[in-house]
C-alpha cells in the first residue's frame, strides 16, 4: 500500500479503512472475513486498540502491513486507552510494561481487542446497505435490497427470479413499482432505464375487444341476454367493442431495420419489453409495441432477398414509405404473451 492511501486511512472512519483493507485482501486472493470461523492470523485484518490515554482525534490511529495482514490500530472499543472498558489502573498498567518493553500484557488484552472489533466492524457493516450490495455481488444475501424488492410487490420467492433481467436491477425503481397509481410517466421510466431504449408511452389507444359469445346481445331463445335497449345491460350489435382504457403503445425509436427485424422475431429485447409492460402497468392492460424507423433505412422488398428478408403484414412494404418528418410508425406488433409467466 502506497503512503498517500495509509494517509487517507487515518483520516477514515473505521468501517472505511477496514472495507478499503478488505477489497485490497480479496483482490490478493484472501477469502477470509473478519470476525467470522476463521483464525485470527488467517483474517485480511489485525484489530489493535490504541493504548494512548490522549483524546482521540479520529478512529484510526496507524495503519500498518504485516506480511499477508494489515494492522488497524483504532481508539473505539478498547479494553485499555483513552476510554477503556476495564479500570484506568489496566490502562496504566499496560503503558508501565511498554515502558519495559513488556508487550505480554498489551498482547492478551488485544485477543479481546480483535474480537470485539470485529464484530463492531459487522454490525456497522450489517447496517450500511452499500457495503451489503458489495456483499451481495458475491453470491451473500442483501436483506436491504430484498426488503425493497418487497415493496415493489416481490415479496415472496414464487414471484422473483421470473424475469429476463435481475430482481436486483429493480431496486432503484421500487418508487415506480411500489405505487399503486400507476401513470404512463411512471412505466416509461422503468421501461427506459432496464432497456435502454428511446421510447414513450402512448396511453388511451384505441383498440377493439372481442366480446365473448356468452356476454354478445341475442334475440330471443333460451340465453337471450344484454337485449334491452337502453339501461344498464343494454344490448349491442356485433362482436367485439371499441375500447380505449387498457391499451397503450409503446414507441421506440427511431431504430434499424435490424432492430425490427429482430423485434419481430421474438428477440430478447422484445421480451423484456413485454414483461417490464405487465410489471410496471399490471396484467389487465393490453400494450401494443410501435416500432418507428426512417423512410431512408427501409429496403425496397424484393423476392428471395435473404439480406433483407420481409415479414408479411409487419415489415413487408410494397411501395415507398411514407411517414411524417420521414418517420415511419406502420409497424406494430403484439408483446409477447410467451414472455409472461
């Protein structure tokens, strides 16, 4: 370790130099924790109380490598120094055997030392949800993140690990999921900040939905129902009715004619989509995807061009496209109902 970083050491709180300390360990290939089952000398920290009886101007005092172990020595918790545990008379002690070079004393009460502060250092660390996310980057569990991904509905383990994407990378949206009022603003910030693409929301699209034959209006004979003209249960003519409350678009782009083509396919970004869409805006809506790209980037169609094969009714564009500012927005597909478990 360099002078400049024991420097910045001392002037850190405890739980700093002793993470700082930590991550250097683990990237030499030390596994070991503090204050776990490992012995003493295994561990990446040596814990030292400081025997000086001055008042204490920040937690640690020196910082010092020992071979494979580093050396913390702190004015919190000790046995004996400027605010001991014990009597002042251990303290005075102990500063009368260093005069001596007697170092037996300060030894056996650093056994105690260590130990405490290693568990002083885990209950800091138990409490700092970013040391906790750093903890969980190793297979550890986060109970911060877990307890927030609660909130945001994810609550129980049938319901997580579901997703396409990591439980973890919905924790800083949990204010948008945990909502109850879920508004149009609030579901294209979750969709832009997993996916990372240029979309918005388009709420209150019309569309039609096929009415089932059970509830369709019939003339007379046994099931006649909804035939009453006017009223609550008024009858209607046809199959299917025109509803603009639980559908919306979602618009991305402008993209490559790649980027569609592989939208159309059920590519993994298309899945994602799909599921982020029942998450943040729940199941009893009906999205719709609308893929906008520029006229310029469209190929002209040609049979048997397996550079730019078509997909009929999606991107399959027999004339020259034509949309407003040269955006084309004709190509709209369902989500992926597979995606969706």
């Amino acid at each position: 370790m360099s002078d400049p970083d024991q420097r910045r050491l001392k002037r850190s709180t405890l739980t700093q130099a002793a993470r700082f300390v930590e991550q250097l360990a683990l990237r030499s290939g030390c596994e070991a924790e503090v204050g776990r089952d490992a012995y003493p000398g295994e561990e990446p920290i040596r814990f030292l109380a400081s025997d000086r009886m001055a008042l204490a101007a920040n937690d640690v005092v020196d910082a010092d490598a020992r071979g494979e172990q580093f050396a913390l020595t702190v004015n919190v918790l000790g046995l004996a120094g400027a605010t001991p545990a014990l009597p002042p008379v251990y303290s005075e002690l102990q500063l009368q055997r260093r005069r001596l070079r007697d170092f037996a004393f300060a030894r056996f009460l650093n056994l105690f030392d260590h130990r405490a502060l290693s568990f002083f250092y885990r209950i800091a660390r138990k409490f700092a949800w970013p040391l906790l996310a750093e903890r969980a980057g190793k297979g550890q569990p986060d109970p911060v993140a877990s307890a927030l991904i609660s909130v945001a509905g994810l609550s129980t383990e049938g319901v997580r690990a579901r997703l396409d994407l990591s439980d973890a990378a919905l924790v800083p949206l949990v204010p948008h999921l945990a909502d109850a009022r879920r508004s149009a603003a609030s579901v294209e910030t979750v969709l832009r900040h997993l996916t990372g693409l240029p979309l918005r929301v388009v709420q209150a699209c019309p569309v039609w939905m096929a009415v089932p034959e059970t509830e369709q209006s019939r003339l007379s004979g046994i099931g006649s129902q909804s035939a009453q003209l006017g009223g609550r249960w008024s009858a209607m003519i046809g199959a299917a009715v025109l509803d603009v409350q639980h559908h919306y678009i979602v618009e991305i782009g402008p993209v490559s004619y790649a980027q569609i083509q592989a939208f159309c396919g059920g590519s993994e970004a298309r899945r994602v989509v799909s599921q982020l869409c029942v998450l943040a805006a729940g199941l009893e809506h009906r999205p719709s995807i609308r893929l906008l790209i520029r006229a310029g980037d469209i190929p002209p169609l040609r049979l048997g061009d397996d550079s730019a094969p078509a997909l009929l009714g999606w991107t399959s564009w027999t004339g020259a496209p034509e949309g407003e500012n040269g955006i084309v927005a004709d190509c709209v597909i369902p989500i992926d109902r597979s995606a969706i478990n």
